[in-house]
C-alpha cells in the first residue's frame, strides 16, 4: 500500500501477529447471529400459505389417526432407558437386545473401573491402559442411549409402514412386494 492509506509495518517471519481480541470476536459472533435471524426467505412455502380460504380445516375421526407414541416421545423414552420406546412402539425384541447391551456396558464399565482403582493402589504402570478401557466402554455406554433412541424415533415414524412387505431373491436380483389395501 502506498501513501498515507494507513500502511502499517511489514510482519516478518517470527514477528508479532495481530490478533483480535475477546470483545470483537464476540461482537462479530453477535453480528453474524443478528444477520442470520434477519435473512427472510425469498418466497413463502405454499404449505404455509395462510390467505387460502377455499379449505376447510381437515379433521380426521378418532379410528384413522395412528395409534401408538409419537417419535420424539418415543426417542426421550428409549434415550433415558434404552428398550422403553422400543417397548411401546410394539418391538419388544429390539428393546431387549438394548437393555442386555445396557447392561454388559455398564457392568464392564464399572468392572474396568474397580480394576482401574487397584492398579491405582498398587502403583502399577498398566494404570493409564485401564483407564482408557474404561472410557471405551463409557463411550459404549453412551453410544447405546443415543442408538436406542434414534432407533425408537425411526420405528415410532414407520409404525404405520406395511408389516406384510415381502423381500424375494430371484437369480437376476430382487423383488419387492407391497400389498395395497383398498
């Protein structure tokens, strides 16, 4: 830059770098927040479109509604026990294979825990290599939660799909069979 436009000092390799302190980057993160909330869409979706008057409002009888839980009642209840939203969505033997998982998880966490605390009293050097088992399958523990509720979410959305799909293997590939009911 060339004059009197504010031309600083040339940065050299191992000389002081510029940096922004707290309070502008908290500025800045404010701004862009600010920005992203303002920002309207170009157009309105036509679901939302409020000024049609021709439709009535729509109400289903009480025996075409889906029976059952809804997804994220389904998701928070498998999420806080794992098999709970597997057991009202009617998938009684998945929920089971996450309570059995639930369990060998958190029985081996608390094991390689006990066992992380003798090594600790004995001064062993194989200490820093039980503690990461631990994490391992604290990590595992967790892992289960957030699968089984993901897992009830999704079965809590299809609880309406067809139960008679037929899946048949023929020798050029498969085929796929979903019967309609009128």
């Amino acid at each position: 830059m060339h004059g009197g436009t504010g031309a600083r000092t040339i940065e050299r390799v191992g000389g002081a770098v510029r940096r922004l302190d707290g309070w502008t980057v908290r500025r800045l993160a404010a701004a862009a927040v600010l920005f992203c909330l303002t920002v309207q869409p170009s157009n309105r979706l036509t679901a939302q479109d409020t000024t049609r008057t021709d439709t009535a409002r729509l109400v289903l009888p009480s025996d075409t509604l889906p029976k059952g839980i809804r997804p994220m009642g389904a998701f928070w209840r498998s999420f806080l026990v794992p098999g709970w939203g597997q057991a009202v969505t009617d998938r009684h033997t998945t929920g089971a294979v996450f309570v059995a998982w639930e369990g060998v998880t958190a029985m081996m966490t608390l094991k390689a825990q006990q066992e992380a605390n003798y090594f600790k009293s004995i001064h062993s050097s194989n200490l820093e290599l039980k503690r990461q088992e631990v994490q391992d399958w604290l990590v595992l523990w967790i892992f289960n939660h957030l699968f089984a509720g993901a897992e009830a979410y999704v079965s809590a959305h299809l609880r309406d799909f067809p139960p008679d799909l037929k899946v048949t293997a023929y020798p050029g590939g498969i085929g796929v069979s979903i019967p309609i009911h009128e």
